[in-house]
C-alpha cells in the first residue's frame, strides 16, 4: 500500500514530502512530484508535511483518483530522483490559497 | 574484529568527522557529509554492536515495512570514506576530549533514550513501567533482554497519546498468529503468548483533538484480529461539529469520532480515554490500580472529575529526553543538546567541532524521514564551519592503539549478524530472530555461531 502524489500537486510543487522521504522515493518533472511504489515503504510521512494535502494512501483514493497510482509508478520511472527540498513552482502560494478556502 | 588490523590508514589533507550513533540520523548526517563537495572521512561509533538504533529498538516487529529503510543505511554504509566501529561506547570506551582530538568534527546523534517520568505515588513499583523499557525488550535489545513482565493480568494501562503508546497498546492487544510471523524477539513472544490480557487502557492528559497519534497508526486498532478499538466521546459534545482536514491530529480525531461508532464484537477492547491526569499508581507489593484525576490547568478540557482503574500492568509514554553529557550544553526544558541549528551552543555561543542531529537535537517528533531534513540542516553547518576549524593533533588510529577498545563490529562483522539472523529467522518463519546478548552478536560478527 504505497503512498500516491495526486494532481492537487501539480502546479505547487512544494517539495516538503521530498525533504522527509526516508528513502528517496520522490521522482520530480516540471509540474509535480511522484512516488516510486516499488521503493516507498510505507511510513506516511509525507502526507501530514504536504502544504496542500496532495498525499494520499493509495487504499484511501476516491474512485476519482485511483488512475494516479498507475500515473505515480509510470512517471516515477520516466522522471530523475529528487532528492532535497527545492523552491516551488511559482504561483504555488496563491493557489495553496484556493485549495485551502 | 580486532582494531588495527585491516583499517586502512586515513588520507592526508582530508576532513575527519565522527559521528556519535549509528541510528537515522547518525546514518543521514553521514551521507550529507559523504555527498558533500569536500574529502571527509566520517567514522560512525556505536554504543551496541549493531546499527539502525531505533530502526531496530524502536519500530515495532509488525511494521516491517518500515524496516526497509536500512537498505539505504547499508547503501550510505558502502559509500567511500565510511566506517562503522559496533560496540564502542564514547565517554566509556574512548572518552570525548580523545575522541575530539582526533577528529575536526564530532556530531551527537545519540537520540533521546531517557523516558520522562510521570512523577506520580507509586511509579515504579513492580508492575509499573515505561514504555521505552518494554519496546526494547521486546525487539531485542541486549540491554533489555532480563526486563520482567507480567502478563498475567487482564488489564493493563498506557499513560500518553503518541505513537509509541499505540505500539505499546497494539504489540498488547495482538494475537500470537499475529506476532508469530514478525522479528519480534523470542523471549517476548514467548511471554506473549502467555498473556491474559484483554482491555488495554490508553490514557492520555489532553482531549481526543489533541492526540499526537499518526493516523496511519491510528488505523490500524480497527483491523486487528481479535481487538476492537473502544472510544468513548460524549464528554467531548463540543468536538461534534468536526475538525479541520489539514492536520495531522484533526485527522485522528475524525477516525476517532469513527472509532466511537463502531460495534464492538471481539474478545479483546483497546480503550481510549482522555483528559485524565495520572495521579498515582496503587497497589500491595504489585500494581492494582491506577488513579486519575482532572487536568488542574485546564478542568474544563477533562473528561471526568476522577476515575480510578484496576489494573496489573502501567506503561507510562509520556515522551524522551536527551541524556545528558558532561561538558556537553544541555536545554532542561526541551530535553535536547542546547543548540543553534545543529550547532552546540551556550547561551547563544557556539561551542566550535560540536553538532548534533537528530531526536538529541530537536526532541523526539517525527518519523525516521524527518531525520534526513535534520541532519542535512546540522551538516550544512558542519560544511560551512570545517575549514575555519583547528586539525586534529592527533589521527583516529590512536584511540584504537591507547584506549580500552579492545574490538568492535565494522559493518562487513554486522552483514554476518545479518545474516545469521535472517536464516535463523528463516528456521521459524520469522524474517529474523535477533541475536539478544553482546557475546552472541559478537560471534556472529566474527563468523561463529554462540553457543
């Protein structure tokens, strides 16, 4: 049961999951982050540390959401390791905000 | 191994760091240092014979998942310029100014073993305990390994609302089947199985919307095999309008608000009760019961004036601190090494070459993860302060040539622990049986078996 990045992500990109990973499973493209399921291990840390609430347990995603574990394990082979907190995207505050209200 | 015998001698006009712990944080100070620009040897000391500090005491045997982590540790462990010396106790076996005077940097990673007490009548009789005694017992740790406790009983109570209360309270309400299959230690499961314990109190000071539980642990009282969640919220009418989704103990509330509606079928109850304050522990020559009274600073936030709850066993988990070290600044208030950012500090002054990481740094929050953002902060100080810091008189051989170390694991002796635990594990089903005694662990570093 790993842990998926969903689209509310897409466009922040804050990078704090990135900075608590224990063990580098963050992949990272232009827009968002994704978790490597095949070297998360399930410790949950990222979720709470998430400006916007975009980490969920894959078990736990609504039906809506459920493409993003299949989403997660594609990109997270395509895309390089992330393995410090880097600046993010901008406009991320404003939409944090929209998210948030 | 014996000292000096295929260590190979350091480089010149390299930075020398040691690290003092071989847990998470120790681990992640040493890859920051490792990964750096700058040539640093980084040599790891560990107290115990073996590594991952509480990644092996701490974690409980039925989250093993969790335990993966150490493949990174084994992959930091295999970059160049790493050492590992098991069993070498700094203030005992070397002491700090030798050790200081070997190395440009040394960093404390040496967590916060010491339980904080409840400070109530009664703590400590026979029966009473604290929780961090019993983690450790249970996973195997050689200094825990003779602890006594008594099971025969069929209701224990857990002061505290945090995680290692929940470990505590599951490792109690689970069946043998669901423990048999874990690397739970054999002396534990053994008097497990013997257990009559049936409700588990969880007992905590502040309100259910308060908790310090992560809700990923939270979750798992209601899938246990023979046990129920029991939460009882009609002292808390005020929490009915829900709380907020962003926070990590909104979000235990909202599964404890679910906890308090579900039926109750099995043999076993984990009870949840808050607004308690603990005001002492009873009973003739043995626990019998716990007294509880309302919290004195906030009466309003309690659940009932005074309840009193018979019990033969107390586990009190009520948080960590520091121990502390001569010569080493200390906060009383936090628990921590006094420092800036890592930096050991007094009084706002730093004191030059020493840093720590980790839970002896910021207190015992987070999980392991939240040690990599640490102690990447506290080596980025290391990086910036190393070249304005004086050399070492003296090279790190020495203190294998005039100190009491005698032996120690290096990390090629810990994969032969490894190994020879994961196939007597193997043996029993179990992914391993930890080897409990130093002896042991030694012969097992040294490619023999114990016997």
């Amino acid at each position: 049961m790993p842990y998926v990045v969903t689209d509310l992500c897409t466009g922040c990109r804050y990078t704090e999951c990135v900075s608590v990973c224990p063990v580098e499973c963050f992949h990272i493209d232009d827009a968002m982050t994704y978790i490597d399921p095949q070297n998360c291990i399930d410790c949950g840390g990222c979720v709470p540390v998430c400006p916007v609430g975009a980490i969920k347990a894959a078990h736990k995603l609504p039906p809506e959401k459920t493409e993003w574990i299949e989403i997660n394990r594609r990109r997270a082979a395509e895309t390089p390791v992330v393995t410090g907190k880097l600046p993010p995207l901008p406009g991320a505050d404003e939409r944090k905000a929209i998210i948030l209200r | 191994m014996i000292p000096g015998t295929s260590s190979p001698r350091r480089a010149a006009g390299r930075y020398r760091v040691a690290i003092i712990g071989g847990g998470p944080s120790g681990f992640y100070a040493a890859e920051a240092l490792l990964r750096s620009e700058r040539s640093i040897d980084v040599d790891v000391f560990e107290r115990l014979p073996v590594p991952y500090g509480l990644v092996r005491f701490g974690v409980a045997p039925d989250h093993p998942k969790l335990k993966q982590v150490t493949r990174v540790f084994d992959r930091i462990a295999e970059m160049p310029g790493f050492r590992f010396f098991g069993a070498v106790d700094i203030g005992k076996d070397v002491s700090m100014t030798a050790l200081r005077s070997c190395y440009h940097a040394v960093v404390l990673a040496t967590g916060a073993p010491v339980s904080r007490l409840m400070d109530v009548p009664g703590e400590g009789i026979p029966g009473s305990h604290r929780a961090g005694d019993f983690v450790a017992w249970y996973n195997g740790h050689p200094d825990f390994r003779d602890r006594q406790f008594d099971f025969n009983t069929e209701r224990a109570v857990i002061i505290g609302n945090g995680n290692v209360a929940l470990d505590v309270a599951r490792i109690l309400a689970k069946t043998v089947d669901e423990l048999r299959h874990t690397d739970i230690a054999a002396h534990a499961f053994d008097a497990l199985a013997e257990s009559r314990i049936r409700h588990v109190y969880l007992v905590g000071r502040r309100g259910p919307e308060q908790t310090r539980f992560a809700v990923k642990e939270l979750q798992e009282f209601a899938e246990l095999a023979d046990c129920d969640p029991v939460v009882d919220l009609s002292h808390y009418p005020e929490l009915s309008s829900g709380p907020g989704p962003d926070s990590e103990a909104g979000a235990a509330l909202a599964l404890l608000q679910e906890f308090s509606m579900r039926p109750i079928a099995k043999r076993r109850r984990c009870v949840f009760l808050f607004g308690l304050a603990p005001l002492g522990i009873e009973g003739d020559g043995r626990v019998q019961r716990m007294l509880f009274g309302p919290l004195q600073e906030r009466p309003r936030a309690a659940a009932r004036t005074s309840l009193s709850l018979d019990c033969g066993l107390v586990f009190s988990s009520i948080g960590r601190r520091a121990a502390p070290i001569s010569g080493i600044p200390y906060d009383e208030t936090r628990g921590i090494h006094a420092n800036i950012g890592g930096r050991l500090a007094t009084s706002g002054s730093v004191l030059p070459g020493l840093y720590v990481c980790g839970w002896g740094k910021r207190g015992p929050q987070g999980t392991i993860g939240t040690n990599r953002a640490c102690s990447v902060e506290t080596v980025t100080n290391v990086l910036t302060d190393l070249p304005q810091l004086d050399e070492p008189p003296r090279h790190p051989d020495r203190l294998f040539a005039a100190t009491s170390i005698r032996r120690y694991v290096d990390y090629p002796g810990w994969g032969r622990i490894d190994a020879e635990e994961v196939a007597r594990g193997g043996a029993k089903g179990k992914p391993r049986e930890k080897l409990v005694t130093v002896e042991e662990l030694f012969a097992a570093a040294d490619g023999g078996v114990a016997c």
